[in-house]
C-alpha cells in the first residue's frame, strides 16, 4: 500500500469526482506512477450506477486499474463483477415506479400547488390531503415533490 485515500461524510449517491479523497488520490496516481487502486467492494465504490461507470471510465482514462478488495477487476468492462455490479444497481433504479412515472394528474397537481408559490413541505401536504401519499400512507417527501415538480 502506497496509500489511504477516504471521503469521509460524502453520500454514496454523491459523483466520486467530487470527493476530496478521490480527487487527492488521482492526483497522487499521476505524480508517483501507481496504476492500481483497491476499494473494500464495488458498492463502496459508488451505489449509483452511473455515479460508478463515470468514476470508473475517469480511472480508465488515467490508466488506472481499480479492484475489489477480494480481487475484481472493475475496469474489466465485461468481467463478472461489473455486471454483477450493473445488474444490481440496474434492480435498485428500476424498484417501485412512483406517482412521476405513472399517472400524470399528481406531477400537473404538485406543479400547480407549488407555483402558487407554496414550499415543497406544503405542496407535499397539500397532495396528502387530496390521497396522494407514499406506500407506507405517509406524505411524500420534499425531495419526492422536487422530483414531481422537475418531471413537468
């Protein structure tokens, strides 16, 4: 070992180009010649999919190899891991479709609360009160009415 890169505090959701760790450590891989970093697993890496290919592609472009703790290569674009790793990310985006994929009547109603110039907690308590609510009959997060709002 060369040495330890970490991103403490950063969501696995986050770009791993934005971390501090991994920007250190792509510096430190250019300066000193090292072409081979290891990561505990694939989901340590990145949770999201394409949060992983760009990061991966980035290492690629450096000509750097990144491998799993126990030994996968996920620069191996077709080796098992990576499409372990693509189908397993693949079933995580394509889960439970929400009120944006489905019907169209909650995306035009949250739209309509929130340029009326509600914020996101009261355009989500708004569409509560008129049965929009998650699975679990709970009112819909701000982030899931952001997403509502953005899908007009």
């Amino acid at each position: 070992m060369v040495d330890w890169f970490y991103d403490a505090g950063m969501s696995g959701d986050a770009p791993v180009s934005d971390g501090p760790g991994f920007t250190a450590m792509l510096d430190r891989s250019v300066s000193n010649g090292v072409r081979t970093v290891i990561v505990e697993s694939a989901d340590r890496f990145a949770r999201k999919m394409l949060t992983a290919e760009l990061g991966i592609l980035l290492l690629v472009s450096r000509g750097v190899t990144l491998l799993t703790a126990a030994g996968a290569n996920l620069t191996d674009t077709d080796g098992e891991t990576r499409v372990a790793f693509r189908q397993k990310a693949r079933r995580q985006t394509e889960g439970q479709k929400g009120h944006a994929r489905g019907d169209p009547e909650p995306v035009r109603l949250a739209v309509s609360i929130w340029r009326e110039g509600r914020t996101l907690p009261q355009t989500s308590a708004a569409l509560g009160e008129r049965g929009y609510l998650t699975a679990k009959h709970k009112p819909l997060s701000a982030s899931q009415i952001k997403c509502l709002v953005e899908a007009e």
